[in-house]
C-alpha cells in the first residue's frame, strides 16, 4: 500500500509552479520524523502505539494500515477542503477516515485473516487515532493536495518508525524473539530469561517513556 | 449480580487505560489538573454509558447477520457488519452533539464546565473501543449498558489519579528530556502495576 502513494508522488511532478522536493515540501516530510513526531512531541496517536506493540508482525500490519488511512484521508480531505462547511467539518472527516478504515480492515480480513483476528477491535479504532484526525484538522483542511499527501506520509511514517522501536524492545525482551524468530535461541542462550512485563501494558508504557526521553534529549525539546 | 460484576471488571480489572491502552491522548493531555481531568471524566462517562447501548441497539437491528428479520423474510440474510465503524461513530458523533445540546439547554453550569471537553470526546478512542469490545463479546443490553459505565468509571478514576500525581509533579526536579510526556508515561506504568493486583479478584 505504501507503495502506492509513491507512485501517486511522481504522477504530479509536471506541475511547474514550486520543485517536487523544493526545501519546504522536504520540510513537510521530514520534521513529522524526528523534531516534531507525532508521539513523542505532539503526544497523539498513543492508544494503538501500546496496543499492538507486543510483537513486530502486527505492528508493521498497523503501519501500514495507519500510514494507507492518514494518506488517503489527507489527499480526500485536502481535495474537498473548500466543499466543507465548517460546523460540521468533524462529522465529514470522521465518515471519510471510517470508509478508509472499513476498507483496510475487509482486506485484512479477505486476505490476511489470521492478523486480523490478532489485531481485532483496533483496525476500527485506527478510527478515532488522534494523528489522522489531527493531521486533517491542522494540516489538510488548509492545503492543497500533494502538499497534504507529502504530510500524510511524514506523519505516518513517524508514528511507524516509533511503534517499530517499540514493538522490537517489547517483543526481544519479552518473548526473546524478533519477527518470530527466536534470536536467543539461535545464538545458543537458551535459558534467557523472558520479562512477562514486557508483553504486558506495563512493559509498553515504560518502552515508549524511555523511548520519549532518549528522543527528546536528542532533539533538546522540552516541555513546560 | 452478574451485571454488577461486569462493571466491577471493566472498572478495574479490565481497565480501559491500563489493560487496553483506550483514550490515552486526551488521558494524556488534559491530566495536569485535577478540575479540569474531572470534568472530561465526567462526560466520557456520561457518554459511554449512553453510547453502548445505543450502539448495542443498532447493532442488534441493524447490522447484525438477520439483524434486519423485522422488516420481512426477504431482509433475513442481510449481513450489514462490514457498515459497523462508520455507524458506530456516526452514532457517537452525533450522541456527543445531542448530549452536549441538551446539557447546554438545561444546565449551563454544566455545560460551562464540561463545555470544551465534549466535541473531543467523539474522538476518544474508549467509547468505540468499549462498542466495539461489547460486541465481540455478545453482551445482553443491559450487560452492556453496566459495562459502559463501569468502563467510564475506570477512565475517570485513572485519569482523576493521573491528574494529581501530576499536580504534585511540578514541585520535583525531573531531568529535562524526561519532563512532561515522558515521566507521565512511566508514571502511567507505574498505576498499571499497582492495577494489576485487582487481577486476583475472582468474579
């Protein structure tokens, strides 16, 4: 799916007016990354970041699926920003996320339904994921579209990098294992001890802390 | 007796913060004082416990496989599911906006207290998490309209929590990466630990 919106990316190249990766747009995909992250600086989209965690298979499924909803719904939104009446502008960006969201969750079930019975209720709550709506509100609303796509991506794909991180220290530590494969065991240390906590909530919030804390020294943001 | 235990579950043992990570940005974000955390936990748990049996209803003769019996033999087959998300949240979409007209209208010192939260509510993932958790496990209505408020309740309670160890927070001297989000994540870890021995109550 991610690759389709890189294909949408070079169809728009011909317009004259401002280079396809002029400074700004760059701007627009690479500050979501790192010094402005949709979690761990604007704090959204926490919910489903510690939900789905506990191994990398269905984390790199939600990514995908999370990245595919904000894209999509930034380009419709951006494309219908003038159509939509103010006061009920909430109600038509929450039918539009709903209809992206039903699609990628009857394609799981379709075609990869074991990980849709794994990740169960929070495919629909990708739904109520503060980024995308925030993104819509802050960002779609008042921009054209291939800017909105180009910010879609960013924030999409820094939310994917974190829960990636996350999920690889709650699944290493937690079930000794990366992507299924029993790294412990194969390098011969069979008596790793695996942390229950990890697997659990607990171990998630505690990742994600410290996972905050590293990258915000980095970035030197801090809060007041 | 059954009914009061779903509660009890959801409220603690099955906590929407701690065990299913639901509503966590606004828990985040309006947690710094203990005032204003107690008025959006006073609407979600208006809320949830308004929304899950309205939800239950809708899907019970709506959308459920043969849910549609009632309107002929030829509807019996109809299977509507795959319209849950978008029902779902247009019903608490729209639930919030009622909600919030009809507390505007008869009590406006209510209102002005509750007022900001309640838009953001339909946004706060506990109230189509506790839905869509209502059907998976094929609760009656009247189990699940217990399961909304006792869902609501454990919102209110972690996040009447969170807000005054925050409150104390300020006094301490937290090292500057760590300020804000990050020690309120592991503060939350914390909680979640001593929730956890609500796990040994058997129901």
């Amino acid at each position: 799916m991610s690759t389709e919106t890189v294909e949408v990316k070079e169809k728009v190249e011909k317009k004259p007016a401002e280079p396809l990766f002029s400074k700004r747009r760059r701007g627009i995909v690479k500050d979501p990354l790192s010094d402005d992250n949709p979690i761990t600086i604007q704090v959204l989209g926490i919910c489903s970041a510690l939900a789905i965690t506990i191994k990398m298979e269905p984390t790199i499924v939600m990514s995908i699926a999370v990245i595919f909803v904000i894209v999509f719904s930034n380009l419709i939104i951006s494309l219908m920003r003038n159509l939509i009446p103010g006061r009920v502008r909430i109600i038509v960006q929450l039918a539009v996320i709903a209809t992206l969201v039903t699609l990628v969750s009857e394609v799981l079930k379709a075609y990869y339904y074991d990980m849709y019975k794994v990740l169960g209720a929070f495919v629909g709550l990708i739904i109520t994921n503060c980024i995308v709506m925030g993104r819509l509100e802050a960002f779609a609303m008042g921009n054209k579209p291939y800017d909105s796509i180009l910010d879609g991506l960013g924030s999409g794909f820094g939310y994917a990098w974190i829960i990636m991180v996350v999920a690889f220290f709650r699944e290493l530590f937690g079930s000794g294992s990366i992507l299924n494969f029993k790294i412990f065991e194969a390098i011969g240390w069979d008596t790793f001890p695996t942390n229950g906590l990890m697997v659990d909530s607990i171990g998630a919030f505690m990742v994600l802390g410290v996972l905050i804390w590293v990258q915000r020294t980095k970035t030197g943001y801090v809060e007041h | 007796m059954d009914i009061f235990n779903i509660a009890l579950k959801a409220t603690f043992i099955d906590n929407m913060i701690f065990a299913y990570f639901l509503g966590m940005c606004s828990f985040l974000a309006v947690s710094k004082k203990v005032s204003t955390a107690f008025g959006l936990g006073m609407a979600v748990v208006f809320v949830l416990t308004i929304t899950t049996p309205v939800n239950w209803l809708l899907q019970e003769f709506v959308l459920k496989e043969g849910a549609l019996k009632w309107m002929g033999a030829s509807f019996e087959t109809v299977d509507l599911t795959f319209l849950q998300f978008i029902m779902f949240i247009a019903v608490i979409a729209s639930m919030v906006q009622l909600v919030e007209m009809v507390i505007e209208k008869f009590s406006p010192a209510l209102y002005g207290s509750l007022g900001i939260f309640l838009p953001l509510i339909a946004v706060n993932c506990s109230i189509l998490g506790a839905s869509l958790f209502m059907v998976q496990r094929d609760y009656t209505i009247a189990q699940a309209t217990a399961y909304g408020f006792g869902s609501g309740l454990g919102w209110f309670l972690a996040i009447i929590a969170l807000a005054a160890i925050r409150e104390r927070l300020k006094y301490s001297h937290v090292p500057a990466g760590l300020k804000g989000l990050g020690i309120t994540m592991l503060i939350t870890g914390l909680m979640g630990l001593a929730f956890k021995s609500f796990i040994g109550i058997a129901l």
